[in-house]
C-alpha cells in the first residue's frame, strides 16, 4: 500500500538507533555511521517536505549520551556543528521547514548554542515542515523541567496550586503547543522508547525496524507509514466508537 495523503501521520519522530552498529557491520570507523546517519536524516526530511508531513522530531542526541567516550562524544559534537553550518541550513530554508530544539542547552559548547540560535532564528517564520531536533534531550528532565516552572509560579503567586492539571502540564513540556507525535520510529532492532517524549507519547503508535538509521531508506519509511495506516487509534474508546 502506498502511502495515503488522507491517513498520513501529522507529526512522526524518529528515534535513530543503529550507527554504531552499522559501522562495525560495514569495517567502518565509529564516526563514518553518523555521518552517513545525518545525510540519512536530510534524505527523510526532504521525503517529508514531499509528503506533506506537518512535524517531524528526531532524537539526535539524549541525555544520557554525555556517558559515551570522550572521543566520540567531541566528534559528535563536531559533526553537529558542521550540519548546522549556514549553508546546509539554507538548503532546508529554501524549502520552507522550520528548524526548533528541545532539550536543555548550557552543557553545549558556546559555538554550537550560538548556531543552534542561528539557526531557529533563520527558519522561524518558515511554514512548511516543522523538524525538532531534539538535543541534550530526556523525557523525565522535560517533565521535572514543566514542574519546576509550574512551582515557580506557585511560588511566584501567579498560579494557584488547584488549577494544576494535564491541560496545564501540557503547555509547559517541550512540544506542548503542537500536536502530540502520532508516529514514534525506531530503527535498530531495539524496541524501547529510550527515554523518549515519555508525556507526549501517551497514545502514540509505536513501529521498531531491525534496519540500521544508516540504512533507512524511504522505502524503509514507507513500510512504517503502511503500516500505520493499518491501525485503528482507539484513544481509549472501543472500535465502534471510533469507526461511527
């Protein structure tokens, strides 16, 4: 089945596992899987320009990533930054995609923050696709980071503890002014979220592929939107709910 504009996903992220291992299949050096990744990474971007997709959000660096060595750790950073220089960024200007980053900054080298405020402030009036990146990123920091600003207001006075709810926790976490991601792709075999959108993905399907990121084409992708298409999202409802 090809994919169907009419039950497309509005929003997918990505979570793209798998260049480490691909490098060790191919005799490759570590770095030589996440470079050929972020030409990956372009080439799905572009396949959503195409599609039409509304947002997509990759999980290009975690948390918990920092635990990597030193060595590669540096060289990611290196490769971050050469993938934010302004002329790659313009290639995605010109086809209309705003660029945003979630995730908490401070630890990132000066150099890649200020490009990484480039380049938002290049894209952010762009109304095509939407890409969060999402960088230094974990789903309990996003949540202990929401409660953190709700308390402030507590203690500020400007907010009563009564009207805190899920409606008021949505507008604080990252993403909590689009829609929810009803797509979450993981490549490389592992089936786990990795600490992932843990609030955004309350209801999203969940697609796991043996496929290295490296190796993820778009008829690799198209597979996933089949697939998708095929569900029937219940969102706590029955089927006859839904279907009438």
């Amino acid at each position: 089945m090809s994919a169907d504009k009419k039950i497309l996903p509005r929003h997918i992220a990505i979570i793209m596992d798998g260049n480490n291992r691909w490098s060790k299949q191919n005799n490759n050096s570590q770095l030589s899987g996440h470079r050929k990744g972020a030409l990956q990474a372009r080439s799905i971007t572009n396949y959503c320009v195409d599609l039409e997709i509304e947002y997509l959000t990759l999980f290009v660096f975690s948390s918990e990533n920092w635990l990597r060595p030193k060595k590669e750790v540096s060289s990611l950073m290196a490769l971050f930054l050469s993938v934010l220089q302004r002329r790659e960024i313009n290639k995605l200007h010109e086809r209309n995609i705003r660029i945003n980053f979630i995730g908490e900054r401070s630890r990132f080298p000066q150099k890649l923050r200020n490009q990484m405020q480039i380049t938002e402030d290049l894209t952010k009036k762009n109304t095509g696709l939407t890409i969060n990146v999402a960088a230094n990123y974990g789903g309990r920091w996003d949540i202990a980071n929401a409660t953190k600003e709700i308390a402030l207001k507590v203690k500020r006075g400007s907010l009563e503890i009564e009207e805190i709810n899920q409606e008021l926790l949505q507008k604080h976490v990252s993403l909590g002014d689009i829609a929810e991601p009803d797509l979450c792709i993981r490549t490389g075999g592992e089936k786990r979220i990795s600490n992932f959108l843990l609030w955004q993905f309350a209801y999203t399907e969940l697609y796991f592929t043996e496929t290295f990121w490296p190796d993820f084409s778009e008829k690799e992708f198209d597979l996933a939107l089949d697939d998708y298409a095929k569900r029937q999202r219940r969102f706590g409802m029955v089927s006859e709910q839904v279907e009438s």
